[in-house]
C-alpha cells in the first residue's frame, strides 16, 4: 500500500481497536509489545518500552519494523527514525513518523483453485440495470473456493458494484448440478486489452450459504483438483510432452 490516506485509515482503525504492534530491532533478539496511542497528520505515537534499555535501543536504530496479525492478516512497515516525545515523557510514548508504504497481507481461510480456460464453468447474475428493471447474465468463473468465486467478463456487461450483495444467483456445477448462492463483490480489477476493450475481473464472496450448497461446491472442488491432478500426471508421463 502506497496511499497515504489508505494507509493512514488502516493505522487509524488499528489505533481504535487497541490492536498490538510489535517492534523489531536489528540486531537485538526477540520484539516488544506497543501500541498506537494517537495519530497526527503526519506521525503517529505509540506506546514506549517498558524499560530505558529498549527504549535507547528503538530510538538509536536506524532499521526498526513493526509488524502486526489482525484477523487473518500480515501488517508489515518499517521506520528509519522514532523520537522520543518530549524530556519529560521519554519513556512513555514514542514519535514514528506515518510510512510512505505498507504491506498488507491477507491470508486466505479457503483452499482456492483456479478453473481451466476450456471449462464452461458459469454463475448466472441478476442484478438491476440503468432503467431499473432486472437483467440476468451468465459470466465465466475463474476460480473456485469454499469462500466464493472468481468471474471474468469480456464483454464488460456485468454493472457490479463493490460491497453490494446480489441475491438469486446460480452456480453451475458441472454438467447436470446448479445451486442458488448470494454474492457478495469484494474486489474489481479491470484488464485493459490491446483493442481498447477491457475485461473486468471481480472477487465474489459467498453470503451465508447454505450447509447442502457448501457441500455441492466443496465436492465439486474435490473433483476438479482430481481432475487436474489426474492430467498433470498424465503429460508427465507422456514421452511425446
């Protein structure tokens, strides 16, 4: 993450929740606890050391890292100068200046796999068009996870929008098994291509599916990684591959 105003509302919501950062020096074994205390426009202050010891260490380095775990993530920064905040205060908050960049890593709950070009793999969509009545698509899926659903569309006909959920919507499985799920998009990508089209990639999270229709999809993801795993074996083999 390179935006300041991202990732200052990231450090933001960090601060409101008391979430635990660690600090790493170099050279110096093991981390330390702190916390955000406050943020201003331009720096943050976080909770000092508990001893003078540590505190010398983080404010003499000039290679400090602060990493943290929120719900299933990787948050990850560096700062090559933390102050001490005033002569009378040293040792309980210290100054760190807001970072030019950061790493946000999301780890994923649900084993996902990607769904061959040559399968027609398709979810039918309804959603409302411009003039408010409803329209019904079916998009190309790209990959498949307990979690949700990866569409292509080429012809950058699908309206989604992000954080909206689409209710009525139909997963096929396969040749003979389809299944009602409700979507919700969590990200939207566009691909621009060398004719001035563009594709439009979009990352569907599946909301409170039903038991019977997580089992159809899990089953159907057995299949598939089988499947590929099968034909993977199956060039290996090949001398003429």
């Amino acid at each position: 993450m390179s935006s300041k105003r991202e990732i200052v509302a990231l450090l933001s919501t960090m601060m409101k929740e008391n979430l635990e950062l660690s600090i790493r020096v170099k050279d110096m074994e093991g981390a330390v606890a702190t916390s955000i205390l406050r943020m201003d426009e331009n720096v943050m202050f976080i909770k000092a050391a508990p001893n003078a010891g540590l505190n010398k260490a983080i404010v003499e380095s000039s290679d400090v890292v602060f990493s943290a775990n929120p719900r299933n993530a990787l948050i990850k920064f560096s700062a090559k100068q933390i102050l001490h905040t005033g002569a009378n205060e040293q040792y309980l908050a210290l100054k760190v200046a807001i970072p030019d960049q950061l790493v946000r890593i999301q780890r994923r709950e649900f084993f996902r796999i990607d769904v061959p070009p040559t399968s027609s793999l398709r979810c039918k969509i309804r959603f409302n068009g411009p003039d408010g009545k409803f329209n019904l698509l079916w998009a190309a899926v790209s990959n498949i996870s307990a979690g949700g659903i990866g569409i292509i569309d080429k012809s950058a006909s699908l309206p989604l929008q992000v954080d909206t959920v689409y209710d009525d919507c139909h997963l096929e499985l396969g040749v003979a098994t389809t299944v009602p799920v409700r979507l919700k998009v969590r990200s939207v990508k566009k691909e621009e291509q060398p004719n001035e089209n563009h594709i439009h990639h979009f990352g569907c999270e599946f909301v409170e599916t039903p038991r019977a229709v997580l089992a159809a999809i899990q089953k159907f993801i057995l299949q598939l990684e089988r499947e590929q795993n099968a034909q993977k074996i199956k060039v290996k083999d090949d001398p003429a591959k």
